[in-house]
C-alpha cells in the first residue's frame, strides 16, 4: 500500500503534560513567578497578539509562552491563562 503524505488532523485538547514539556524555565519578574517555554517557528502554527508591543506574532516565528507559576487558581487557571510573546518583548518587561 503507498504511503500518505498528508498529515492526519487531530482534535487538539488543552493538554498539562504535552504544554510543560521542552525546555520549561521559572522567572521571577516584579509581578510574581513566572513559567517560560520557548516555542520554536517550526511549531508556531497560529498568529497571536504580543501583549508587550501590541503586535502581532506570525506563524513561523519563534516566540516565549507564559503564564503564572504562583497563581491562586490552581495550575488548569493559570495554563488557560497563557500569553505569547515576542522573546525580546518578555526580556524588557519590567
């Protein structure tokens, strides 16, 4: 039988275990603890909105994810609550 090329589509979950793997960081910044992960452009496969400059992040761009690692909500709140952002605007946020 050939073999396919094309990929299969999955349903993509929220899923703990599959966001926390790679190379997963804590920083602590002025407003609490944060988790970092780095998304590399090759995974990058949505546009986002960087709330540090306001603009946006194209697929195919490497990027930061975070969110809270000190949150009061429990771990589900805080990973629903995930930002991306460009590597540069996270560096220089105060």
């Amino acid at each position: 039988m050939p073999r396919s090329n094309r990929r299969r589509e999955e349903a993509a979950e929220l899923d703990l275990e599959r966001a926390l793997a790679g190379r997963l960081r804590t920083e602590g910044k002025r407003d609490g603890v944060w988790n970092v992960q780095p998304q590399s452009a090759s995974s990058a496969v949505k546009s986002y909105v960087c709330p540090g400059c306001g603009r946006d992040i194209p697929p195919g761009t490497a990027h930061v994810v975070t969110w809270r690692a000190d949150g009061l909500m429990g771990e589900a709140d805080d990973l629903a609550a995930r930002r991306h952002w460009h590597a540069q605007c996270w560096r220089i946020r105060a």
